[in-house]
C-alpha cells in the first residue's frame, strides 16, 4: 500500500556537486558552476523530474582553506545567485529558486527587495536561506578585520527576519488598485511604515514593491547549532542539515519540529530535508564502484590533510594502502567524530587512502545503490520521521542529475511517495505551506 507521507526534493546546486572530485568524474561539465546553458539543462531536467526547488547556496568569500587544496576545488568560482536565478525564473515555470541571503553581511532592506523582487518574477517561486556566514574570511571583504561572534550573529539574524518579514507586508494584497480612470495608483492607507528600531537594525520603511505573491517567499534556515536549532523552530519552513545516520536524523527531526510547537506553531509547517549525496548503478556493486571512482579522484595530498583535521593526528604517516590503525592515540578532538571515521573504514574495508579520499570528497549522508534500494531507504527515513524529503547532492554532472531524475525518481513515483505532477505553481503549494497573513493588514 502507497505511503501517505509524499517526500520534497530540493536540489543543491551550488556549487553543482559539493563532491570535491566531481568536476573531474569522466564525462563531467567541469565548467559547470559556471555555465549558464549547463545550469539552463540541469534546471530543466530537475522541472521535468517535479522537484520542489533548485536550491543555490552562497559563500562571501573563497574558502579558507590550504592553497594545495584551494588550487583543485571547483567551488572557487560560481554565479551570484539572485542573477543566476533570476536567468533561470525565465526558462522554467514551476520549480522553486532558493538562495542564501547573509544576515551578517547584508541589509534586510537589500535582502527584502531581492527576495520580493524574485518571488514576482518567477510568480511566486522564491525562498530565502536565512545564513549568519560561517566563513570568518568574509568580514575582511566587507571592511571588518573579525567576523562577528556566534551569539551575536544568530542574534541579528532573528531581528533580521522580523525586519524583513515587516517589509514584505509593507502593502495589503489590494493596496495597488491601477485605476487608469481615476487616476488612482494605489491606495495610501493600505501601506504601512514600519519603523524598526531594534537593539541591532533600524529600519524604517516601507519597501518600494508589492507584497510577493506567496505573500512571503518561503523561509529556509541551514543551521544546527542550538542557536540555528531554535531560529529553525521559530523562522524556518524548510531545514537544510547534515544528519550522519538515521539515528541521528529522527534526533534532530524531533528536537526541531518539538520545538516549533512550544513556538506555537503547526510542525507540518516546517520540513526537515537532510542533504545525500545519491549515487545510483545498475547493481548495488555498480553504484559502490561509481563511489569508490568518485573518491579516488580527490587528490591525496588533500584528501590525508582533511583526514588528520577528523583524527587530530598525523594521517599522513600511515601506509595509504594499508588499513587505517585501530589503535589511534587519544587527542583533543572529537570523540564522535573519531568514532565515525573507525567505524566507516570497518563497515567499508577501505584503506587509509580510500578513507582520507572519502573524507576530502564528501563525507555527509549518502545512498549509494540502484532505484529500488535507494527509494526503499528514502522512503525508512520518510516513515521513520528522519526527513520530510531530502536537499539532493548529486555526485558529478550531467551524468548523476540524469540518473536521479530518469531513473530514482520514477521509482518513487512507482511506489507513491512522491508527485507525478506540480499541483500548484507557488513553491509553497509544491511545500504544503499556507500562505502567511499581512502583519498589518489582516
């Protein structure tokens, strides 16, 4: 019998594939962050496949990281995203266009504007991932030589949301009235001044356009420190997060959604979508092959620096080929994390090579195994309340995209558990979300 629960599909894209090697897998776009017609191709393909949202994250700097690994990341380069989707608005009709807004280093009077601006271009598509920035290298492009501590930024960024929520009710559904008989254009009593004054803004309105056509483009938020936990429960309509494992998921799943309904709000309202990377084969073997292919093409010298940052020790004294040593000495660095790394080069049988390459590639969630197995785990961590849909990492591009939408998503839609079709048009018909109510007009 068909599941009642439906799964979301969002897609991470940007960059393309967080896989380190991913630009180099045979038959790949290395250019892709960066092409518009290959960005045209794979959006057009997400639309036909019925995903929710075309997801761009965004980064405020190049990524602090050493020169030898800087040098082979294809994440150096990549669109500014409200361009980039707004590009992409114009060649689809019913994806979703997610992007990341910095609360730290913009202004929500920019960030109202842009989100409002893209939600009427597209006719009510836009969602905002709400980030504070976690790269401390971004204050020194925006004339500050230290980043803002934590607390403070998850600080602003709740007032922030309140600002920018604010402007977007600047004006009643009805204010623009555009009659050319009288030559009235709009309706001064159904505009409201907002006039913030807050311990971090002052803001005083109001924003220069119409209210979006979802009233508020859809709210997302990516942290999961306690403060990002708890903007989530209080902010968010959709989650991006990390869980390792299911265990770990349905931890996570119930502390946010708990906590939404202490903020009064319905738990429904907010979707937990975990990021996978998904590879797909025609065996469960194929796919581990793609995988172990995938990995090996993350450069050593990279991939053993980011395994000795996970162990807090020296990898690179170990024999590449060899099993990586049980007997590790105890260090200052996370338990858990250790652990994780012990328990993968068992599960696997991977050598230190192949562990270190797996670490430097992409070492969050994965589902590495043909349509039906990958469906039938999905489809556990949608019934077991881990997820409500997933933030898909696709391993290398076109190639992985394809095998995702032709292939895993017509075995979902086999078994129920996920559209044949868009419903509705708004990003939040395709979310099951209500459309907020004016602040100050309803």
């Amino acid at each position: 019998m068909a599941n009642s629960k439906q799964l979301h599909l969002t897609a991470f894209m940007r960059p393309v594939s967080l896989h380190t090697g991913a630009w180099r897998y045979p038959g790949s776009y290395p250019d892709a962050n960066f092409n518009l017609s290959h960005l045209q191709s794979f959006i057009k393909k997400l639309e036909d496949a019925k995903f929710d949202a075309f997801f761009m994250a965004d980064h405020l700097a190049v990524l602090n990281m050493p020169t030898e690994a800087l040098k082979r990341s294809h994440t150096v380069t990549s669109f500014e995203p409200f361009t980039l989707l707004s590009a992409l608005s114009v060649v689809t009709s019913k994806i979703g266009l997610a992007a990341t807004a910095s609360t730290t280093y913009d202004e929500p009077y920019h960030i109202a504007r842009r989100f409002a601006s893209l939600d009427h271009i597209s006719n009510g598509r836009a969602a905002w991932n709400i980030v504070t920035t976690g790269n401390p290298e971004s204050a020194k492009n925006f004339g500050l030589d230290e980043h803002l501590e934590h607390s403070e930024r998850y600080k602003r960024a709740r007032e922030f949301y309140d600002v920018v929520t604010g402007l977007w009710d600047s004006f009643a559904d009805d204010a623009f009235v555009r009659d050319q008989e009288s030559g009235i254009f709009f309706d001064p009593e159904k505009m409201h001044t907002l006039n913030h004054k807050g311990d971090a803004l002052q803001v005083k309105g109001p924003l220069n356009i119409a209210r979006p056509v979802q009233g508020w483009p859809v709210i997302v938020q990516a942290g999961q420190s306690e403060p990002g936990k708890q903007l989530a429960a209080e902010t968010a309509e959709a989650v991006f997060c990390s869980p390792k494992d299911l265990a770990a998921a349905k931890v996570l799943y119930a502390d946010i959604k708990g906590r939404a309904v202490v903020a009064g709000r319905d738990p429904n309202h907010l979707k937990i979508l975990p990021a996978a990377l998904i590879v797909i084969g025609d065996t469960v073997e194929d796919a581990q092959a793609k995988r172990l292919k995938l990995d090996s093409l993350v450069h050593y010298d990279s991939a053993i620096a980011s395994l000795s940052v996970t162990l807090d020790i020296d990898a690179s004294k170990f024999d590449p080929d060899g099993p990586l040593p049980t007997d590790l000495p105890e260090t200052n660095a996370s338990k858990t994390g250790r652990a994780g790394v012990l328990k993968l080069a068992e599960q696997e049988g991977l050598t230190v090579r192949q562990l270190a390459q797996r670490y430097g590639g992409y070492a969050g969630l994965a589902f590495v195994g043909t349509p039906e197995t990958v469906a039938e785990a999905m489809n556990t961590w949608l019934v077991e309340e881990g997820a409500d849909g997933f933030t898909v990492v696709f391993p290398f591009l076109p190639q992985g995209l394809n095998d995702i939408t032709l292939r895993l998503v017509p075995e979902l839609q086999r078994r129920g558990i996920f559209r044949r079709d868009y419903e509705g048009t708004t990003l939040r018909e395709h979310l099951g979300l209500p459309r907020p109510k004016n602040k100050f007009f309803e």
